[in-house]
C-alpha cells in the first residue's frame, strides 16, 4: 500500500508556484479594505496602516516585510490587492520576485 504524501499549499497558487504579498504603507490610505477581506493576512495597526501577519499571526512591521499566501486566501488577497484605493497591496511569486496581482503587475 502506498501512501500519498499532500503537496503544501501554503503560500502556492494553483500551478504550484509559491506567492508572498507585502505592503507600501507609504501609499496606504489605511481604508481595511485588505483586512476585510482577508483578516488571516491583513490586519490595520494602531498607525491606521494596514500590514501583512506571519503565518503565527504576527504583524509584521518593518517596511517591506513580506508574508506567504495561503492558498486557500488567495483569491481574498488577489481581491485585495484589486479594490485598495492606495493600491499597496503587492503580491509576487517567490522565486523570480515578479509581481503578479497589484499596482506593478505585468
């Protein structure tokens, strides 16, 4: 009997890439949209700006700080990155750091 191992999904998109979004809080106008949207990722400090939260919810404050997608948040955090007014939400494959949803997007 053989045993199937489950391929990660954290931080993956659907063709097994891995993905981490970060945010330009000098362009964040601090609406939440993000943190409605996906609360596991987002979250609002008590500066009014949004940041990215570690997979151990930690938010992640340092500028540039970056976090893995969780598959199954994807399309929340692909949402995100489509409605903020500030467009700061920048979401990029790990391997080649090309953005792939967001203001830079090709």
């Amino acid at each position: 009997m053989t045993v199937q191992q489950e391929a990660p999904t954290e931080g993956v998109t659907e063709t097994g890439e891995p993905l981490e979004v970060w945010i330009d809080q000098d362009l964040c106008t601090g609406d939440g949209i993000c943190a409605q949207y996906a609360p596991d990722v987002f979250e609002l400090d008590i500066d009014g700006l949004a940041y990215v939260k570690s997979s151990e919810d930690e938010l992640l404050q340092s500028p540039g700080a970056t976090t893995r997608v969780p598959l199954p948040l994807l399309r929340d955090v692909v949402d995100s990155a489509k409605e903020c007014p500030g467009d700061c939400i920048h979401v990029r494959r790990v391997t080649d750091r090309v953005e792939v949803y967001g203001p830079d997007a090709e």
